[in-house]
C-alpha cells in the first residue's frame, strides 16, 4: 500500500526537530498567585484601620474627659516651685583707682630731707667729741648759736655785683664748717624778687654734695635789679630755721626802688613775733657791706631779734675788707 504524498517524511539523526511541549498547570499556578496577593492586602487593610479605629476612639475619649478642678493660684500670688534665676544686671562699674598725682620735685625733696632729719636726730654724724653737740656758726666775724637750721638770705641786686663773690665764698666757708647733722638754706633777692635754691628754698643736710651744689648754684647766677627782700624773708622763715643771716648792701633800697624801713621791721615782726620774755624763736644776724648804712636798718633788726650787749649781732664789712678798694 501506497502513503500518502501529503505525508512528510519522518527524519530521523540529529537534525530532528524536537516538538514543543505545552507545560503543564500554568493557569492554575497564576491564580494562586493571584489570590495569595488578594488575601495579604485584605489583611493590611483590617491591621491598618483596626489601628486608626483604636486610636481615633482614644482621642475621643481624651476630649470627652471632663476638665481636671482648678487647683492653680492666681498669678499674682504663684510661688515657684524652683528657684528664679534673676535676670543677670549689667556688673557694677568697679570704683577706679585715684591716679597717682604728680607729686612736684620740690615736695618730694622736702620729704627726702625731713626723712633726713629724723635719721641725724639719732646718730652722730660729725664724729666730734661730745657726741650730740653742734659746732657754732660764724659768717663773716658775726657768731649765732649753735643750731640745726640755718638760712642764708643774700642780696643779689645790681649794687651787689662787686662785692657778690666776696659773699658767695664765705657762704660756702661758712657751710663747710657745719656737719651733717645740721641743715641750710639759702635764698637769694634779685630782680625785685625771691631766688631760692632749686629745692624751692627747703632745708638741706650740711653735706659735701650740697654745699656744692648751693655753691655752684650761687655762682651760676649774677646780681640784677631792686633790692627788695620781703619775699625771700617769707620763704626763709617758711623753713622754720633757727638761725638767719641777712646779708645786703642797702636793705632797703635807694631812690626810686626804695622800700619802706618800718614796713620792714613790721613784716619781720610778724615773720618771727616775740613772746611775753620778748625772746624770739628764730636769731636774726645782720651783715651790712660795702657802705654804712644811714638809717641803721640791719642794725636795728639785729638788735631787735637776738642781738645783746655783748653780741649784737651786727657786722660791717667795708669795701677795703673786700678788697674792692684798691
């Protein structure tokens, strides 16, 4: 029997094509799937609104609770429970310290020399014998009393140029005979005015630099001027000295610079007053040069403030004596 020509043949080796086979259970697989997802969804959905339920229910049942009873004071009388922290206030200016003041050279020299003075009160710097006693003083052949203080008051106007170096080294020979223990000054009066020493006329120790540096101080400078010696009283017996030597030409001026002889005296007497013995705190000796003096001022005042028959307190020195007259 004969096959049929619309048959293909059937090939055999390995060229054959291999037929498809249809897998089995596929739809079946999908709608598990399928119906796993529906199932987990509905169960995050009832999970879900269960929590929104329970807790919509609870806010309600916060709202709904009546309101605690008022238990608080009112806010005037409230009383914290803690401590308030005070606001904190700008810190206090701290008080500043007074500047030093500037103390003027003058003042602090007159402490250096009242320092000075305490300390020579207790030792003996001269080494003399007799311990504590002071040599006496001598200017110009006019003795004073042995003193701790004393003061030079010079002319130093325009009469006094010829006879002014004359003065100026027995001032220093007078100083060098004075120990440490004892202190000077000197004040100068020129120009109508008061030249006191660059310490504003205070006392200084009778030392070898001091009474250089008055000496150098006194040469350094040349007479000029009116004679007018009321100021450079006042400073001196600012000092409070116990002894003063007042050296001029004319005391109280000639011509036109005249001063007045009796203000002068009065001035005196109420620089250095007398007690009810008459004795007088400060010895006043008088040294009049070159020419004699009319009306006896330096005289006068010199007898009226420690002079006494036997010392009067009182020199003239001629301009022979000077050696101005040759």
């Amino acid at each position: 029997m004969t096959k049929a020509s619309n048959q293909r043949p059937v090939s055999s080796g390995p060229n054959r094509p291999r037929s498809r086979k249809r897998r089995p259970g596929t739809p079946l697989a999908w709608s598990l799937s399928i119906v796993a997802h529906v199932l987990l969804l509905a169960f995050a959905f009832l999970i879900t609104w269960s929590v929104v339920d329970a807790s919509e229910e609870d806010v309600e049942s916060r709202i709904l609770a009546p309101p605690p009873p008022r238990t608080f004071e009112p806010v005037s009388t409230l009383r914290p429970t803690e401590p308030v922290r005070s606001v904190a206030s700008p810190p206090a200016r701290q008080p500043t310290e007074p500047r030093p003041e500037t103390v003027p050279v003058a003042e602090v020299a007159d402490l250096i020399f009242a320092a000075d003075d305490l300390l020579l009160d207790g030792t003996d710097l001269a080494g003399e014998e007799g311990g504590s006693s002071l040599p006496g003083i001598d200017f110009g052949g006019v003795n004073a009393p042995a003193a701790r203080r004393v003061v030079f008051v010079v002319d130093a106007s325009g009469s006094m140029i010829g006879a002014y170096p004359a003065v100026i080294d027995q001032v220093e020979r007078t100083l060098r005979r004075l120990v440490p223990r004892q202190s000077f000054s000197v004040v100068l009066f020129r120009a109508g005015g008061a030249a006191p020493l660059p310490t504003d006329g205070r006392l200084r120790a009778a030392t070898t630099p001091a009474i250089d540096e008055a000496a150098d101080w006194m040469r350094a400078l040349r007479p000029e001027g009116r004679s007018d010696p009321a100021a450079a009283l006042r400073k001196a017996f600012s000092v409070d000295p116990e002894v003063v030597y007042l050296v001029s030409t004319d005391i109280t001026g000639a011509g036109i610079y005249e001063i007045d002889r009796d203000a002068l005296i009065e001035l005196l007497d109420e620089l250095n007053p007398a007690d009810d013995d008459g004795r007088r705190q400060t010895v006043i000796r008088c040294i009049q040069l070159l020419d004699e003096d009319r009306l006896g001022t330096l005289r006068t005042i010199a007898r009226m403030h420690g002079g006494t028959a036997l010392e009067p307190g009182f020199a003239f020195i001629g301009r022979e004596a000077l050696g101005l007259d040759r």
